[in-house]
C-alpha cells in the first residue's frame, strides 16, 4: 500500500493531536477529583450526641391516568420538605460547636465554621439519606458550625376512590388516586477534610 506524500506527517500530527486531547482530559479529571477529597460533607448526628428527630407526612392526590404519575414522588418530596422545617429551628438552636466537631471527628473531618459556606452544591449525606438541604449556621457566634437537615422516607400509602370529576376512558370508572408519605428528618453538620 503506498502512502501519500505528507501523510506520514499528517499521521504524525494528529496522533500528537490524540496525545494533547488524552493529557488535557486526564488534567481535568484529576482536578475533579481533588476538588471532590476536598468537598463538605453532611453528616447525620447520631443518637448519642443529638437524640432528636420528626416525622412529617405529606400528601398527594389526582385523577387516575398521565396526571397521576409522579404523585409519589410529589407526597414524598412533601413529606420529607415538612420534617426537615419541623426540626431546622432545633437543630439550629441546639447544636452547638463541641457536638458538630465530635460528629466530624467520628470520621476523621473537621466541623466546617466558615462564614462563608457554600450552598450552591449539592451537599453529600454520610450516611445516605433521600434529601440533603443546607439550613444555616448554628449556635455559638463565631465558632458555630454550618448545619444541614437530612430526611429519609418511611413509608408510602396509595388508596384510590371512585371520583365523578375525573375523567374515564373505555367505560371505566373514574378513580382518584390519594399518596400519604411519611419521612423522619435529623440534624446534620457539615465536616470538610482537615
């Protein structure tokens, strides 16, 4: 096979082309990964050092059909809003410097007390939970440490009832379809790497 004249080079330019796209690539992905170590994490406050929880239901209802598809998720993006706001204003009150930086401790972090934390991320639950929400910086002036709530689901009911004012397809009878979620949300301290 013979090969034309320049293209040698022309091999040569973009496999060094492939090589610079390779290299920039891995320089990006190594810099996530070390902005990721560095990363705050939320973590739940065990019963030993806050023994304080609240379980909230929140509700859901339409018409059987296309509009009732996400009324689960609905109920329980409800659920869990209504703990987290039932226990924000405690965890805020009652926590305090010593309880966020032993809570950090237990996992080798430090109790974030930066004024200036970030909230535009999405926070990291340790251990995992269903929401995760950043609710402000807790007791002790300029010691106090920034406080997150997470929230997880208990449970999820669905009944259906015969309702004349949605409407029925094929001779069918119109049927509601009515969500209860229930979720307990805990307080939480937000630990960064030391």
């Amino acid at each position: 096979m013979k090969v034309p004249k320049g293209g040698h080079r022309q091999a040569m330019k973009i496999g060094s082309l492939t090589c610079n796209m390779i290299a920039l690539f891995a320089a990006v992905f190594c810099c996530g990964i070390s902005s990721v170590s560095g990363a705050d994490f939320c973590i739940e406050l065990t019963g030993s050092e806050f023994n304080r929880g609240h379980e909230r239901r929140g509700d859901a209802d339409a018409c059987a059909g296309d509009v009732s598809s996400n009324i689960k998720d609905v109920a329980r993006d409800r659920a869990r809003n209504n703990a987290n706001n039932a226990i924000t204003s405690q965890c805020l009150r009652d926590v305090t410097h010593t309880i966020g930086q032993q809570a950090c401790a237990r996992i080798n972090l430090v109790a974030n007390t930066s004024p200036n934390s970030r909230t535009d991320f999405p926070l990291a639950a340790n251990p995992n939970a269903d929401s995760v929400r950043y609710i402000g910086r807790g007791v002790g002036g300029s010691a106090s440490v920034n406080l997150c709530v997470v929230a997880r689901d208990v449970r999820v009911r669905t009944r259906s009832v015969v309702d004349a004012h949605c409407p029925h397809d094929g001779g069918l009878l119109p049927h509601r379809i009515f969500v209860t979620a229930r979720a307990r949300a805990r307080c939480a301290v937000i630990c960064s790497s030391p």
